[in-house]
C-alpha cells in the first residue's frame, strides 16, 4: 500500500501548505489551551507537540491517516510477537526491553525474558567493572576512554543514553562514537587515544552491516 497515494495523505498535504508558515505565538494566541489540547502524559511520560505546527483539523486528518493505515492492529501485532520484520522474518522484540514485569512475554509459549534478564545482568556486570576499574587494558590500565563503533540504531541509541545521563556520567570515562565509513570519522580517534586505556564497543543487531563491520576491522 502506497500510502502517499492515499485521501488522508493528501489531506494532510493541504494542511502542510496552509500551516507551514504559522507562527507558533499566533496558534498560541489561538488557542490558550494549545497546550493542554497538544499534549499527552502517561505513566509519568509527557509528549508536548503544541510546539509544532498542528491544529485540530490536522490532527483529525493525521489520526485518519493512522487508522487507514492500521496502525493500531500492526502495534497489537508486535506486541504479540508475530514477525512483522518481513525483510529479515523476525519479530520486533525491542518492545521486551520495556517489559517490567516478571511474566512471560509476548506469551508462554515463546518467552523471551530469560535471555533479556541474563544479557541485562551480563551487561550491568560489565558497566561496573568498568566504572569500577576492575576492567583493565592489556597491560593492566583501568580504562579512561570508550568508542561505540556502530550505525543506525546501534550508533543513535547509544548516543542519546549517554547524553541523557550524562549527569550521572563516571568523571573518569570518555565516550566516542563512530559510524562514518570514511576513515576521517575513525583514525583522529586511534592517533589521540591510548590503546593501552581504551575499549572499543562493536554494536551491531546482526554483525552483518558494512560500515560497522569495516570499521570494526
């Protein structure tokens, strides 16, 4: 399905061109409930998108959109398990990363929580080695620097965790990340960084993808 082809598609086309020039202080001035009519909180979290370019009669058509394109079955569909990864015939399991409870899931029959309590496990083991000291380089320096060699999600990611908590960052500890194919992204890296205090974090979901792997070699 082309959704580009679709009426709700267009729709919101013409709400684009009749938006795209608004001044946010003028829909304020609109409305002084923008905020609470462009908002939403659940569980403690808050999505404010009264600060874009939306109104009631976009939003009416961009839910439309959503719900011609079944939005809500496909999310039903992932969260039970079923492979709507069509193009590797996979299921999308990131969602049992946010799986708090202690129960199976998406069901009995096909748990994965095992694997993703022993790799948390394995994980945290490894973050307090490192922040600890207890990990050490091969001539037994405590490790000062971190590069995340990756793409995509397994660069982004990453990156957006550290930079969320970097209050809680370990003042001993530097971060880098890299993702770029050219060589610039990667070797002013190994000309400044001591081997002797630096571990190198090659993220990758499938080991297969080109950049991470030519990078990591």
């Amino acid at each position: 399905m082309n959704l580009t082809n679709t009426p709700e598609w267009q729709a919101l086309l013409v709400h684009k061109a009749r938006l795209q020039d608004q001044h946010l202080r003028d829909l304020f001035a609109e409305d002084e409930n923008r905020f609470k009519h462009f908002s939403l909180e659940l569980d403690g979290l808050l999505v404010d998108y009264s600060k874009q370019r939306i109104d009631a009669a976009a939003l009416k058509d961009l839910l439309a959109l959503a719900e011609h394109s079944d939005v809500a079955a496909w999310r039903d569909r992932m969260f039970a398990g079923e492979k709507i990864n069509f193009s590797e015939n996979r299921a999308v399991l990131h969602t049992a990363l946010r799986h708090t409870d202690f129960t199976p899931f998406p069901n009995a029959e096909n748990d994965v929580m095992p694997e993703v309590h022993a790799v948390r496990k394995q994980m945290r083991d490894i973050v307090e080695r490192v922040r600890s000291g207890l990990w050490r380089g091969f001539k037994g320096d405590a490790i000062q620097n971190i590069v995340n060699i990756g793409i995509g999600g397994s660069d982004l990611g990453p990156k957006l965790a550290t930079r969320a908590l970097s209050a809680l960052q370990h003042p001993g500890l530097n971060f880098y990340y890299v993702s770029n194919l050219d060589s610039a992204h990667l070797s002013p890296l190994l000309e400044k960084l001591d081997p002797h205090t630096t571990l190198f974090i090659v993220a990758s979901k499938t080991f297969t993808t080109q950049e991470t792997s030519i990078n990591a070699h």
